[in-house]
C-alpha cells in the first residue's frame, strides 16, 4: 500500500531570506508505522513536523516541495479545506505540557472541542469518550481531572492529558514533538510507554521528533537523522544502530550516553565530522541554488 | 494528584480591602445622591457663603462641610460630584477598554496588513500630546457629559490597544494556540476561546485603572471650564473655584481634591489588587 504521508523535496525558508531552514527534505511513512526524526538543537526537526501540521511560524514559509496526506497535497489545498483534513486525520503532542495546555479553561472541553465542534459528536458522546481515553492513559480518576484546570495538575499527568486529547479523534497521523524532553527520567518513561501503547492498538502513523536515539531504539521503526536541516541518513532502526552509514550519525551514535561506563559517556561529535557534514549541506544548498 | 484548590484560595489583602471600600461608598453616594445630599448642589444662598466645616467656630451645622462663596453646600456638591465622575469612570472606562481591546486582539492575533495599519494608527495617535487633543476635542465636539467620554474613548484608546496587542501576541505564541489550530477549529472560535480568556485579567486591571485616569481627565477638564456646565458639580469644578478663596475658605479647595486622590488612587490600586489576584502565573 501506498505511504499515509509523503514528504517529497521539502524546504522551507526565512521569510525574504535566501537561507533554507529545511532542504529538500523527503521521507514517508505507513499507517501504523513510526519514523523517528533525529539530530541536535536546530537541526530542523520540529519544524517539520509544524510544516507538516501548518503551524509554522509566521516567518517561516514553505518555498518548495510537497506534503501528501492520505494522497491529497496539502500545499495545493484550499486553508480551510487544509485545516480541515488536518483536524479531522492528524494531530500533535506538543514538546511543553506547561504551554500546550489553555491555563484559563477546564481540561474537559480542551480535549472534547475538536469531537464537537469539528467532527459533530454530541457532547455526552464526547464526554465518555475524552473518559475513556483518560482511562487509557492511566488517569484513574477521569471525572476530577476534567474538572481541574491545568496548572491544578502535574506536568506528566497535564503530558498524560494531552496524548488522551491528540489520540481522542482516531488521528491516523500523530506528530510527537519531543514528547518527553519536558519530563523528568522516571515520567519519561512512563510516558514513552503509553505513546507506544496507543499507537499499537489504534495504527497510527507517527513522526516522533527527538533528539534522544535511546527513544528512538524503543519507539520508532525508521529513523531519519538531520543536520541543518536535511536528512543525512534514512535507515530502518536495527540497521540503524548496528552501523550507521553516515559519519555524523556514526558521530551521534557514539555521543549516545552509555549508561554501563559513565566515564565514556561525554563524548562530543568530532569537530571534523561536523565540519565535513556542514560542507555537505552547504554544497548541497549551491546545487540546489543553481537548480533553482 | 495535585489537590490544591483550597489552599490556592489567597486572602483578598489589604489593597483590594481598602480601595474597594472606598470605591463602593463612592458609588453608593454617586447611584443615591439625590436622595442623600442634604441640600441642592446649585442652590445658593448668598447670606450663608464660606461658611466652614462643622469643626470649626462659625459653622452652621446644615453645612457639614461648610460652603462656598456662593452659599453652595460642599457636602451636596461633593456627592453629586461623585455622580459626574463616577459615569465618566464607568462609561469612559469601559468605551475605551472595549474599543482599545478590540482592535488589540485583532492586530496582535491576525497580524499582517491589519496589525500594521492598526500599529501605525496607534503611534500616530500618540504623537498627540493627550491634553492639547482633548482640549481640541471638547472644542469641536462642544461640553457636555457625552463629549468628555468621547474625547476620553478617542485618546486613551491606544493605551488597551498597545497591551492586548502585546499579550495576544505572547498568547498567539503558546502552544494551545497551535494544538487549537492542528484541531481544526475556526480562527474565530480560537480568537474567542483560547486567548480572549486568557487577555482578560489584563484587560479588567488596564479598565479599572482607566477609570481613575478617566476621573482626572474629567477634573482637568472641568478646572478648565471644558466640562458640563459651568455651575455643574464637578470635582474638577469646585477644585478650580475653591482654588481663588483658598485664604479665606480652603474647605472649598481642600475636600473635592482630598476626595479626587482617593478616588484615583483606589482606582488604580484596586487595579494592581486585582492583577495580583487574576494573574495566571501566579495563580
């Protein structure tokens, strides 16, 4: 079968600016499938998956390339028709539980607005579902935490609410933005888990943006690893991390804490790794230049 | 779980205490002033003029606060003063919350073409010194109540507008705002529920100050001859005819510009009491 969602050639720049903040990037994922976005601060992660949802900053814009969600190309779409096909198939779990939460209203209609207001439930129906999820993601009193506001609750159990709110609608696409960076070590994992969990049993296609590989190891199928805003290297997970074909990736890789030999642990990437991996890039912006 | 709802519930403070009071007598006198001035505010009588405040040796004890030159009881006119100045606050601040806020929301919330026609609007006005405009203002519209709350509407309005813009912007940023937009829903439902309620607190503290700035206005207009009639008992008024007997009868200067700083300052420190209280951060 076909990919759900298709990213062919994207790029996307400072408003006015010739620097591109994402390059060409391409990649595609199945239903039910997980691909992994790496790379370090900057690198252009979450921007992909704001310019897959839409939610670009202002300044930023899209100036090539296309985005196939379930076979219709977002960029040729309508705003309206766009927002709607996004709101009705995919949805997000944001970096900061602290933020993505409205502290001025109560959890329940944050997480029932989008079954009402845009897929026309009832509000009965949208209620026992927003119980159900909240059920399924481990909160054992429902009732008192939709009734709460969100700074009357924890950080992992406002990262709880919000995967119940992203998986409430049956998203076929699920973009996690460092899910867990916000958490502590112990939440983490809890929260690691649970994401896993409902993927699984509801086959949602997921883009699971992180800068951790240890995540990445549990979590995803396939990883992407990025470098100023391109993709160095496209690799299935257990390739991954038997021999990374990259030299950065191999670089990150070696980076990755280990946990049995603390003393190794704080290995930075190679000076020259970078620089030969920046050269890449940028060679690959005066190709792109000329091309275009 | 978190169970903090009760502790959370703070004390109201001295602040809010102190200035609420002294705003809800004010009102009180001002909704009920025929009723509870003694005497008509305009009613002179010339054999009885710069009589003073009960206190003292000459008083009559049917002028609590004494008289003017004229005869006019202050006591009656200070009340009835409360009535001019408390509908200027309540009209004048809310007119100008509501336009400023409005055209701040959308500016800070659309952006684009229309933040920037708003924005250069914005600086333009405020090039204007404020008490030369509403001068000019009161000169083209004529006195009256109705003019000095337009003049105050079409000066201060910026003031609300700079803020909410700010804070709808900031609250623009957030990521419920972009959760809200993933969701689908319309841009006006998301203007409207998701940073409306979060602009609020700022808007209701930037109202409560504007209503004591809204009474100064009118006092300076009223000092200036600018305001309602001339023999009108405004604050402002008897503050600038006090101002030529103040030698032989400094009552008449003395308690209309006590009560005007009373006035203001519960106003804008009711303000800061309850930014205090809404404040999300803090709550």
């Amino acid at each position: 079968m076909s990919a759900f969602l298709t990213v062919n050639n994207l790029s996307a720049a400072l408003h006015g600016f010739d620097q591109r903040v994402l390059r060409s990037v391409s990649f595609s994922i199945d239903t039910g499938e997980v691909l992994g976005l790496v790379g370090e601060s900057g690198a252009g992660k979450s921007m992909i998956g704001k310019a897959i949802l839409g939610i670009l900053p202002s300044a930023i814009e899209i100036v090539e390339g296309e985005i196939l969600l379930d076979g219709q190309d977002l960029q040729k779409m309508k705003p309206a028709d766009r927002r709607r096909l996004i709101g009705a198939t995919a949805a997000l779990i944001p970096q900061d539980p602290l933020t993505a939460l409205n502290p001025s209203r109560r959890i329940e209609p944050q997480i029932t607005n989008r079954l009402v207001d845009i897929l026309g439930w009832t509000k009965s129906d949208a209620r026992g579902r927003a119980m159900e999820l909240l059920n399924e993601v481990h909160i054992d009193n429902p009732e008192r935490v939709m009734a709460s506001y969100p700074h009357e609750l924890s950080g992992g159990m406002r990262q709880r609410v919000l995967i119940a709110s992203a998986f409430a609608a049956n998203p076929k696409l699920v973009i996690a933005d460092e899910p867990t960076t916000a958490l502590d070590v112990t939440v983490q994992k809890q929260i690691l888990r649970l994401i896993r969990e409902l993927q699984t049993r509801h086959s949602t296609a997921m883009v699971f943006v992180t800068h951790d590989l240890g995540v990445v190891s549990k979590v995803c199928q396939r990883l992407s690893v990025l470098y100023g805003g391109k993709i160095v290297e496209n690799s299935s997970v257990p390739d991954f991390f038997e021999g990374p074909k990259h030299a950065y990736s191999r670089a990150l890789l070696a980076a990755t804490p280990k946990y049995n030999d603390p003393d190794a642990s704080l290995l930075p990437v190679d000076e020259a790794v970078i620089e030969a991996v920046a050269a890449e890039v940028l060679a690959a912006d005066k190709e792109w230049r000329h091309g275009g | 779980m978190l169970d903090g709802r009760g502790s959370l519930k703070r004390r109201l403070g001295a602040r809010l205490w102190l200035s609420g009071t002294w705003l809800g007598i004010m009102a009180l006198l001002a909704l009920f002033a025929p009723l509870i001035s003694p005497h008509d505010p305009l009613a002179q009588d010339l054999f009885a003029g710069r009589l003073p405040p009960f206190w003292l040796s000459g008083s009559d004890s049917a002028y609590l606060l004494g008289t003017d030159s004229l005869g006019r009881d202050v006591l009656s006119r200070l009340i009835h003063g409360a009535r001019i100045a408390f509908s200027v606050a309540l009209l004048a601040g809310l007119a100008t919350a509501f336009v400023g806020s409005t055209l701040g929301l959308l500016a800070g919330y659309m952006r684009g073409w229309v933040d920037i026609v708003i924005s250069r609007l914005v600086d333009i006005w405020m090039a204007f010194p404020p008490v030369l405009f509403a001068i000019l203002l009161i000169a083209v519209l004529g006195t009256g109540l109705t003019s000095i709350i337009i003049a105050i509407v079409v000066i201060d309005w910026t003031r609300f507008c700079r803020v909410v813009r700010a804070e709808a912007m900031n609250q623009s940023a957030m990521d419920y705002v972009s959760s809200a937009i993933v969701a689908g829903r319309p841009r006006r439902d998301i203007l409207w529920r998701e940073i409306l309620p979060n602009v609020l607190p700022t808007i209701v503290v930037l109202s409560t100050l504007e209503m004591g700035i809204a009474v100064i206005v009118e006092a300076i207009l009223s000092f200036v001859n600018l305001s309602i009639s001339t023999d009108a008992p405004t604050w402002g008024g008897m503050i600038a005819e006090g101002r030529t007997s103040i030698h032989q009868a400094w009552w008449v200067l003395a308690f209309p510009l006590g009560v005007l700083f009373l006035t203001v300052l519960s106003f804008s420190q009711f303000g800061e009491g309850l930014k205090d209280r809404f404040d999300p951060v803090l709550r």
